[in-house]
C-alpha cells in the first residue's frame, strides 16, 4: 500500500486523521525520537517531518532514527529542494499555490524531482496554500508571498479549485507554524464544499477541542506542531488524538 492509500484508509477507517509536524531544529535527537514514540502510542496516524527553515543539517539524522524507532508513516515536510532524504517514506511535493513566487510554485520542484526519484520516497502532489494569521509567520516570511485573507473564502476555493484541476492529490490550509490564529472553521467549510481534494488544516491549533472544530468543519486532517514541541506530554498528545478522531467518528455517523 502506497503512504497515500494509506492516508485516505486512515480517513475512510476514522474519518478524520491526526499528523504530528516534527522540526529538526527544535528538538535533539533523542528528543525528536521520543515524541515520535509518544505520538505513534497515542494513535497519532503520521508524523511530517521538516522546517521552513532548517537551520541546520539534522533533518536527515533526524529522519533515520525516526524510522528506525516508530513504524507511521514518515513524510518530509520540505521548505526547499534541500530538505530530502532517502530515509523517508514520502515526501509532500508542495507548491505554494496562494503565492506568486515562482520558485515555490514550480521552481524548488524541479530541482527537487531527480533526487526524489533517485532515493525512491513517493511524491505527494500538494497544493500549500497560505492563509492569514494575524501576525507575519516563518513560512510567509521564507516564501516572500502574501497569505490569502481569511474573510475572502472565494480567494481561497478559486485557488483550492485550480489545485484540483491541477491534478493534485491533497490540499493544505497553513495559517503557518506558532500561527496567532488558526485557519477559520469558515474558510475551512467554504473550501471543502467548493472541491473534492482531501483536505489539511494546520498551524496554531492550541488546544484539543479546537482540532475538533477544525474535523467538524471540513477538515481530513490535522497537522500540529508547536503545541507538542512545547508541551508533548503523553497525555496532551492523547487528548488532541482522541478529539481528532471523536470528531471524525461523529462526522462519519451523520447522514
């Protein structure tokens, strides 16, 4: 079974799955390993793994002790053509579609495409798209691109339509990591009844019931990322787990 078929089995079983967003500059590794073993006992249902940034060369040791300690699935979350590695099982094949930037719509993805087929990790085509967050963030920062406004949801589905007519397999809604505000229920209910991708919400999702709220409004799955490397306790991780997958239960049940 490819990573893809077995997210969209993760949706179909839960309907809605719960993604853990590792970043190599802010954990050690044995730190990076440990939570990755926490999220795997909490039925986390992926781990990303990258950084807008990547300050420094750890992303491909940090990758490798990963997948030798946990057996979830393990995706590269690139913020560039550098942030690959052969330990990985797949990789978000992103292009910043809310942008203008050449390079992160197309550029970074040729130049990434040799080497992705060289180690053999599988590309999943991912329309990235941007959305405000009240406050500047590293990834609007790092792609010199304007975030799409969150009270003009029919930027947002416009977008999200060309994706899918791109022939692209995912759609992630990023208010950006440590984010003021999260993507709005709103947008998140306008766009996932606008197209037929499945469908990623993530950055400043702080609590557990907000995670819900995201799965009840549209959301397939959820990323998070700073409210683990901040407070990753066993039983934090848990909590956000089981609302994720309440919500998507729920949401399964309804006519």
């Amino acid at each position: 079974m490819t990573v893809f078929a077995r997210l969209l089995d993760t949706r179909k079983r839960k309907g809605a799955g719960l993604w853990a967003l590792l970043d190599p500059d802010r954990s050690s590794g044995k730190g990076i390993v440990e939570l990755a073993r926490r999220c795997e006992r909490a039925d986390v249902d992926a781990l990303l793994v990258g950084s807008s940034l990547l300050l420094s060369s750890k992303l491909e040791e940090a990758l490798k002790l990963i997948k030798g300690e946990v057996s979830l699935p393990v995706i590269i979350f690139p913020g560039n053509a550098i942030q690959i590695s052969r330990y990985a099982d797949a990789i978000l094949y992103l292009s910043l579609i809310s942008g203008r930037n050449p390079d992160l719509l197309i550029g970074e993805q040729v130049k990434a495409a040799p080497l992705i087929r060289e180690y053999g990790i599988e590309p999943i085509s991912t329309g990235y798209m941007i959305i405000d967050s009240g406050s500047p963030t590293a990834v609007q920062f790092m792609s010199n691109t304007q975030p799409l406004p969150q009270t003009k949801p029919d930027l947002a589905k416009a977008h999200a339509l060309a994706a899918q007519y791109l022939g692209m397999k995912l759609l992630y809604l990023e208010a950006g990591s440590g984010a003021k505000n999260s993507v709005s229920e709103g947008i998140i209910g306008e766009v996932k009844g606008y197209v037929d991708l499945p469908l990623i919400v993530g950055g400043g999702i702080k609590t557990p019931e907000e995670a819900a709220r995201k799965v009840e409004a549209g959301a397939d799955f959820v990323v998070i990322g700073n409210a683990f490397e901040k407070t990753g306790s066993p039983e934090r991780i848990e909590a956000f787990s089981q609302a994720v997958h309440r919500a998507g239960a729920d949401k399964m049940s309804k006519p």
